[in-house]
C-alpha cells in the first residue's frame, strides 16, 4: 500500500493537469459535455471502456465484476458562481468549481490510473462512476435509475469529498461515523395569490407581499419551537413580489431549503410548513400553495463499511493521515451540507469520506461554495491513493 501512495505521488503533476482543465471548462446539472468528453477521452487513454449511465460516466476494471464490485464516486458538476478566485486557471464563463467536484473527478481518474496497474489483482472488480448533477441532488438518483448499481452489481460503495479551511493538516483523510452524517434534503417554493391595487387604497386589495413576508416569519418558529435543537435548518433564501412601490403586489413567491437528519422529523416539518404558510395566508386574506421540488434522503454510512475504510486507509497513508470524523469533536460526524450520494447509500453499504485540503492560516480560508474558495492542489494524491486503496482493499477482502 505504501507504493501505492509513491504513485500517486508521480503522478501528482498529471493529477493537476487534470484538475486545472476540468476548473478551467466548469459545467453545471446535467448539460456537462466538455467535462464528460475529457472524462472518457482519460479513461479510454487509461485502457478503460467508459460507458454513459443516463447521463453519467461510468467504466470497469477487474477480473471478475459479476461477483459484485465497489463503487467509487467523484461528482463533477459545478456551481452558477461568478468565480473570483484569482487563480490563472479560473473559469470565465460564469460557472464554478467551488465545491471541488474537479479535484474529486482528477483523483478518481488518478485511482482508476492505478487500478490499471493492479487490475491482476482485482478478484472481484472495481466501478468508477463520474456523476453529475450532484449540486442540484440529482445526479446519484439518475444514476441508479439507469443501472449502476446493476450490470456489474454493486456490494459496496463510496466517496470522497475535499474540503478546504479545515484546521488540520492538507491530506489528512476523514471517515464518517456510522450512522447518519448528511441530512435529507428539500427544496420548496411558495406561491401566495392576493389582489392587485393602487397602493393609496390597499383596502381594495389583498396584499401578498405581506402575506408572504408574515409566512416566512412564522417558518422561524418550527425549528425553533416545534423540533428538538439541531435536528433540522430550515431556511428561506429567496422572496420576490411586486412590479411597483406604489401599488400592493398580487403574487408573492419565497423559496428555501429543509434539512432533516430523519425522515419523521422530515415529514413532520414539511406538513408543518404547509400548514403554518396556508394558515398565514388565509389570515391575511390570501391564497397560498407550496411546493416540494428535488431533494435527497438522508445519507447512511454502513458501520462495517466505514471500519474497512478506516483500515484500508491507514494501510495506504498511514494512521496519522487519517481520523474518523469522531475524533475531531463533531457530534457523529454530522454537518449540514446534504449529498445525493446519500441514493445509492440507502442502497447499498457505503461510507463518505472527506479530504482535508487547506487550513485557513495557510491561505485556504474561505469555505465550500464561496466565489474566491481554492483548494490545496497538492492532496490530489492523496484523495487519488485513497480511492485507490479502498478498491485494492475490497477485493482483497470482499
């Protein structure tokens, strides 16, 4: 395992070669073509046949996948994000990486470059799935739609996620707790209908701007009143209403997300929040609807799954370069970040695994999603080892 990590180590340079172009050309959902036609020009360069998975890349190695293979995951979609980075490489069309789907996406091309090497070894086999659409939480559901947890099948799966102005060092691995480690989520849009007039004659009227903004005011409640603390966000990013200062608007539009550690306080907060908004609006005269647009479930990381991870890893890099989410004093290992991988971890035995990839004090101080965020180049090795390891490692002992 130990050469493991030298290759990945040659291959550093290759690595970021990789990463800087799929920066340079960031897409976003599904519409990816430059990113999935370098993504297959790689694989095929590799040695691999990749295959599209409904609008998915996916490719195979090992000697005997119909036995039941692991799969590793890097997603590959960007942001909307005007990117203000700074970096020569920055994207220019409006798009961005800032949440390091293209270091994830050149490190697994890396692991499936040395994979190659030991395909000898692969009893069983390895699956690579490129995945887009994550940030929109529904590339992993698309994926599974289409097959890819069958044909070869899929026994064990997992990912790897870099995170930069973390206060440890760059390249350390983090495995999540067992357990629930990213909630649900969902996304919702409300429509409240009153009636137009001149804004000097509001009696006339039925104003649904204030409707709405009285509605997204009583939201604050439920989290706070009506769950236990920390088991849900509930949030409202998003209100629109009115063409005109002078006239009393007749739609009005909020929309927010809903995050849920488990599917009863989920279910609980969204009849809740149907019910809080419709009888807000019925108060002030209105009429309201709310909607459930795309989510995920909650993600699920298998307990025997994250014990072979942790294993795995230590044999790659070594226990020092690796903690369990535990050890860094967060409750399970929770964050509030929610991740559509969480599809195929109700499906079959997975874990998440996070990359540390800068500290703050080294110049990595902005966090996921953030226009000038960056990420320390130099843990493409070791995200492209521990993917790698984790494939060596399951047909060893899968």
């Amino acid at each position: 395992m130990e050469t493991l990590l030298k290759q990945a180590k040659a291959l550093q340079k290759e690595l970021v070669s990789y990463r800087r172009f799929l920066h340079a050309h960031a897409e976003v959902g599904f519409d990816l073509p430059v990113t999935k036609n370098f993504i297959k020009e790689k694989l095929s360069e590799i040695g691999y046949t990749p295959t599209d998975c409904g609008r998915a890349v996916v490719a195979t190695a090992g000697n005997a996948p119909e036995k039941g293979v692991i799969l590793l995951r890097a997603d590959m979609d960007a942001l909307p994000i005007g990117e203000r980075s700074g970096l020569p490489f920055a994207c220019k069309t409006g798009n961005m990486h800032a949440c390091g789907h293209d270091l994830h996406a050149a490190m697994l091309l890396g692991a499936a470059k040395l994979l190659k090497l030991r395909e000898s070894a692969l009893s069983r086999g390895v699956k690579f799935l490129f995945q887009p659409a994550e940030e929109i939480l529904q590339g992993a559901k698309d994926a599974i739609e289409n097959g890819v947890l069958k044909a070869p099948p899929v026994s064990a799966a997992a990912m790897l996620h870099a995170i930069p102005d973390l206060p440890i060092q760059s390249g350390t691995l983090i495995v999540s707790a067992a357990g629930v480690t990213a909630p649900a989520a969902d996304y919702f849009k409300t429509e409240i209908k009153g009636k137009a007039c001149h804004g000097s004659s509001p009696q006339n009227g039925v104003d649904a701007l204030t409707a709405a903004a009285h509605a997204v005011l009583a939201l604050q409640e439920l989290p706070a009143r009506e769950i236990a603390a920390g088991s849900a966000v509930l949030t409202v990013g998003r209100l629109q209403a009115g063409d005109a200062g002078n006239a009393i608007a007749d739609v009005a539009v909020f929309e927010g997300t809903l995050r849920a550690f488990d599917e009863e306080t989920r279910a609980f907060v969204k009849k809740r929040l149907q019910e809080i908004v419709s009888g807000v609006a019925k108060t002030f005269r209105a009429k309201a609807k709310v909607t459930f647009g795309g989510g995920c479930p909650s993600l699920f990381n298998d307990k025997k799954t994250t014990a072979f991870a942790m294993n795995a890893l230590w044999e790659a890099v070594g226990e020092r370069g690796v903690l369990s989410a535990e050890d860094l004093g967060k409750a399970a290992g929770r964050n509030g970040g929610s991740e559509d991988f969480a599809y195929i971890s109700r499906e079959t035995p997975s874990v998440m695994i996070a990359l540390a990839a800068g500290r703050a004090e080294d110049g990595y101080k902005y966090p996921l999603h953030h226009p000038k965020a960056v990420f320390d180049e130099n843990t493409l090795c070791y995200g492209a080892a521990a993917y790698a390891a984790l494939g060596l490692a399951f047909n060893e002992n899968g």
